[in-house]
C-alpha cells in the first residue's frame, strides 16, 4: 500500500502554528489547532474585462467582423459606418494597426483564422455578396465564393477548415470550407440572422439571433454533421458577439434585445451558460477573437453611434493579489505622507485623534515599526515621493495651506524651498528627495487647481498644467513618466473623480479613468505603467476598491480587508502596503499586497 511518503517523498510536517513561507501544495498539521492543512495559489473564480487601445479610425469603428484567433492576433475587417469599407486592422495585444485593405468593400461578414491567416466571406455592400477573400498577413486574394450570398452570419474554424451558418436571406444555411471549396451540409434547426458562433468545423456552437426587435437564447450543437437543440442562452438577445476555438468554452457578449445594449456576458462550459463580468460598454455588431481564457471584444453599436472601443477578456482561474494583515504602526494617523518599499518604508505626518496635526516619521524594516527623527513642522495634507532613506514631503494643509517642502536623507529632514503656491491636499510623485513633480491641490479663491511644479533638488518650476483641476489626486511615477488618478473638485460643490492623467515630462494627457471614482487614495509609487490604487473615499462610503494599471486601463482586483481613506503607501504590483488610515476612525492597522497571492486551505472531517 502506498504512503504519503513514499508518494511524495517527504512526511506530513507539524506545526504549532503554520508555517511562515509553505510551498504550494505543501500539506502540513497545526497540532494548536489540531487540523490538517495545504496551500494552493489564489486564482479569479469568474472571468473580466479590462479596456484596451481604440481603432485608428472612425471607419474601424461598428464593425461585425472578426477572427476567431487569439486575443494578441486580432483583425477587424471591413465593416460600415454611414457608409461600407474595405479597412482591415491588425491587433497585436496592445495597439491596432492597419494593413491592406479588402478587395470588396462590405459589412457584416464572417471572418474566421489565426491572424495572418484569415478567410472572410460574404457580406453586405448594397446588396449581398458570395465573395470570399484569404488573406496570407499581408495581402487579400479573391478565392472560391460561397454558395450563398448572405450578411449577418457567422463562422468559426481556420483557414483550412471551418463553418459558416445563419443569415440574411437564408438564415439556417451552412456551409462548410475544406481550404478550397465550400459543400452546403445540414441546416440550422432554427434559421436566425444575427447570429454569433464559436467552436471549429466539427464542433462547433451557434447562440443568440433573430428574430428581432428581442432576439432569441437558442443555442445549437454541431457534431460535424448535424446541429442539435441545447441549454439556452440567459439573455435573449440579436447581433452578439462570440468568442471561443473550443465549442465546449465558448463566450457570448454583448448584443441587442429591442431597444435594450446589451454588456452581458456569458461563459459556456458544455452544458449550461453563466453570467460573467460585464463588458465595460454595452453594444451590439460587437466583433470577437481568442478564446474562453483570453479573447479581445472590438467596435460595435452605442446608442447614437458606433464604437471604437477595444476590450481584453481574462477568463476565470487566473492568479489573482490579495491583501492580507500586517504590522500595525505605532501612530494611527490620517493623510499620512509616505514612500519605499514593503521591505523598507517610511510613513511622516498626517492628523490624529488625541493631538491633531503629528510630525512623527515611522520607518519599517519588513518586521518592525520605529520612531525616528521628527519633521520640523508637523501637518497634514502633503504629499510625497521617494524611498524610505531619500524622499520629501510637500504641501500643507494643516495648520495652515503653505508651500513648504522638506527632505529626508534617512536620518534626518531638512527646510527646502517652498513651492510657489501656499497649498493644501496636492498630488505628487517622483524617484526620491532630488526629483519630484507636485500638481493640483486646493487653495482659495481658485479651490482646486491644475497647476504643476517640477523639483529639480533645489527649487520648484512650474510646467504645464494637469488638464482636470483637482485635489487629493494620487500619484504614481517618476517625472518623465508618470500618473495621477482620481481626485476630486470642491468648488462649485463636491465632485469625486476618476479621472487619470499620463505625464510624459513635458504634458499631461487624458487616459482611461479609475473604474471607481475616489479621493485619498493609496497607491504603489514607482513605475508608471504598472500601479495599484486602492482604498479612498467617495460619498457617502469609504472605499475598499483595488485597481490595477497596466499602461492602458484599470482592472479591478482583489478589495481591501477593511475600507479607509488617507493611509500611507509602500511597494509595487508584487508586493505593497497600505498604512493605516480613517474609517470614522484613526486605525494604526497595516495591510499587505502579494501578488500573486496563495489560499490556506483547512481539511475538517
């Protein structure tokens, strides 16, 4: 009879507590607690959307057609927008770009293939067409026509084998493609048009459709040879879009349903169909490529007008970041400044319960909070960049706005030259106590502000303003490459803000927002295009929300144990803190970011 040592080479561990770093997989017993326990890594349970880079033209955007490929190896290929067009562009993960053009022009056809290898077929350009044209990643060649002229259908395999079915006029017509030719086989069991589809010439899936205004749910089967009535979609719905190499793991996204644009999206694992994520825009004509796991969702229908929006979708099971308890600091404080890593950070000012505005300067060693030397002047409302042994502090709120600045070489701080504004509750980021950009804030009679300053270790300069004026944004960066996010404006009222700005050492440019508007936020500090945001307020509620940039757009994650606003931050992507804070009350609590992150499991009878 087998053991667990002869199988895996080691003995059962006990523990008296658990142990600090247990690999994953790794089985062990907590005689405290008198269980059996494992650890396996922390994964997403449902799949997501985050935004990627538009079309280049407004003649990509509405288009019905894409690959069914891979999520880095997207076309978009003709489509109409008060008018038909031959453009084709190519989607490499992060940036579309256009190539050749179809030799027809034309909307809503099928397209199918891996980028560059891609069959599009049929269509509408005033009237339907049977031509099919194969592109080889450079160039579109007129090849064998279909059978049937028609629009609004789909299909799905490769360039040498695939299924086409449903449309407009002969909406339970399929055909299949050996490469060459094209052999019409047994037909839908229900005719739609506005169909969306995925799988391959022998397995393949066909969900949603007409008849409208509502559309329908029906989902069929195709085993090679014959279509099959199974489990319906949720959502009734027309002109959806399709996603999936595999018909047992197929996506469904988007669509129409009367007059209702549709976001919805929905996982099929074989059998049934479940609700996932929504699509950040709702659409209709939406085009797909890639599979259940990653696929890219591209143009469409909004009310009013088409789209160029481009989304990346991440299936469930990826590895996820999770926030955990840490050392808790020594002095709760709120709107605390702060800089460095979650090995070696350091947290300065801030407000308190007991004795308002603190000078106390914390630094943390990966294990340990402790005192050291004091701030010369004690406040709240700065803000801060830099490391733990080089970094400064700027702005003022209390007692009173000021534009006063001071360094930390790790031992002590030391009066700088103020800012040119005496203002409070300002953004900042940059790489430690000689580089710095200071922007926004609030000071009356103007209230929020735009204005942007660049330390240079000696003096501040002013430099082009932030395009949105704003206070108690928060920064991520250094002053050639930066970030500022979320925020808000106080005057006339209250607005809270998810608006981020790119710095590129000269000019601030509008980027995707937060998906969450919010003020007083933390957030990791050195690299531009890979930062966490987390935590902050937004009436009425304190704000447990984690986001994740990645140079493009922002993502949800994995929230905050405890909600709160004002708290310092250290770290990375990888790994991070977030230092206590205010919930209707001054906590000293700390959590800690890994990423990925891992799951205790505990065996009970």
């Amino acid at each position: 009879m087998a053991t667990y040592l002869g199988t895996h080479g080691s003995k059962i561990q006990n523990y008296t507590t658990d142990p600090d770093n247990p690999n994953t997989g790794e089985v062990w017993y907590n005689e405290t607690a008198n269980t059996l326990k494992f650890q396996y890594p922390a994964v997403t349970t449902a799949g997501s959307w985050r935004t990627g880079n538009n079309f280049n033209s407004t003649a990509s955007s509405g288009r019905g057609d894409g690959t069914q490929g891979a999520q880095d190896a997207a076309l978009a290929v003709a489509g109409n927008n008060g008018g038909y067009f031959a453009n084709v562009e190519s989607y490499n993960g992060t940036n579309w770009t256009e190539v050749n053009d179809l030799n027809t022009t034309r909307a809503f056809t099928a397209t199918f293939g891996l980028n560059p290898a891609t069959i599009t077929a049929g269509g509408y350009g005033g009237t339907n067409v049977t031509n099919v044209e194969s592109f080889n990643g450079t160039n579109w060649t007129e090849v064998n026509d279909l059978n049937s002229a028609r629009n609004s259908f789909t299909g799905t395999g490769d360039a040498t084998a695939a299924i086409v079915f449903g449309g407009s006029p002969t909406p339970a017509y399929t055909e299949l493609w050996n490469g060459t030719n094209w052999t019409e086989v047994n037909d839908l069991n229900s005719g739609r048009y506005g169909i969306a589809g995925a799988g391959t010439s022998t397995e393949a899936l066909a969900f949603g459709g007409s008849p409208e205004p509502g559309g329908v749910a029906i989902t069929e089967a195709w085993n090679g040879t014959n279509w099959t009535e199974v489990n319906d979609l949720n959502t009734a719905r027309i002109y959806l879009g399709g996603l999936g190499s595999s018909a047992p793991s197929a996506i469904a996204m988007g669509g129409l349903s009367g007059s209702t644009y549709r976001a919805q999206t929905e996982l099929y694992n074989g059998t049934n169909w479940t609700e996932q994520n929504d699509l950040s825009t709702a659409r209709f004509q939406v085009s797909g490529s890639g599979t259940s796991t990653a696929g890219v969702a591209f143009g469409g229908a909004i009310p009013g007008g088409k789209t160029q929006a481009t989304e990346e979708w991440t299936g469930a099971g990826a590895p996820v970041g999770a926030w955990a308890s840490g050392v808790s600091i020594n002095t709760a404080r709120n709107a605390g400044a702060s800089g460095g890593a979650t090995s070696a950070a350091a947290v300065y000012g801030g407000g308190q319960a007991s004795t308002g505005v603190v000078a106390v300067t914390e630094l943390y060693n990966g294990s340990n909070w402790t005192e050291v030397n004091d701030m010369n002047t004690a406040r709240n409302g700065m803000a801060s960049n830099g490391t733990s042994t080089s970094c400064l502090g700027y702005f003022q709120d209390d007692p009173a706005r000021s534009g006063k600045t001071e360094s930390w070489n790790g031992t002590n701080w030391t009066e700088m030259n103020d800012l040119s504004q005496s203002v409070r509750q300002g953004g900042g980021l940059g790489a430690d106590n000689t580089s710095a950009l200071a922007y926004g804030g609030e000071s009356a009679p103007t209230h929020q502000l735009a204005t942007t300053e660049l330390w240079n270790g000696t003096n501040w300069t002013e430099v082009n303003d932030l395009n949105t004026a704003r206070l108690n944004a928060t920064g991520s960066g250094i002053v050639t490459a930066g970030l500022a996010a979320g925020g808000r404006t106080v005057n006339p009222g209250t607005t809270d803000l998810a608006v981020t700005e790119s710095w590129n050492g000269t000019n601030w440019t509008e980027v995707n927002d937060m998906n969450t508007a919010r003020y007083l936020s933390g957030a990791t500090k050195p690299v531009y295009d890979s930062v966490l945001v987390y935590g902050g307020y937004a009436a009425p509620n304190y704000k447990a929300n984690t986001e994740e940039w990645n140079g493009v757009s922002w993502a949800e994650t994995s929230d905050l144990s405890t909600a709160r606003q004002g708290g310092g931050s250290a770290g990375t992507t990888a790994s991070a803190l977030y230092i206590s804070g205010y919930l209707n009350t001054y906590t000293a609590a700390t959590e800690e970011w890994n990423s990925p992150s891992n799951v205790i499991k505990t065996l009970t009878d």
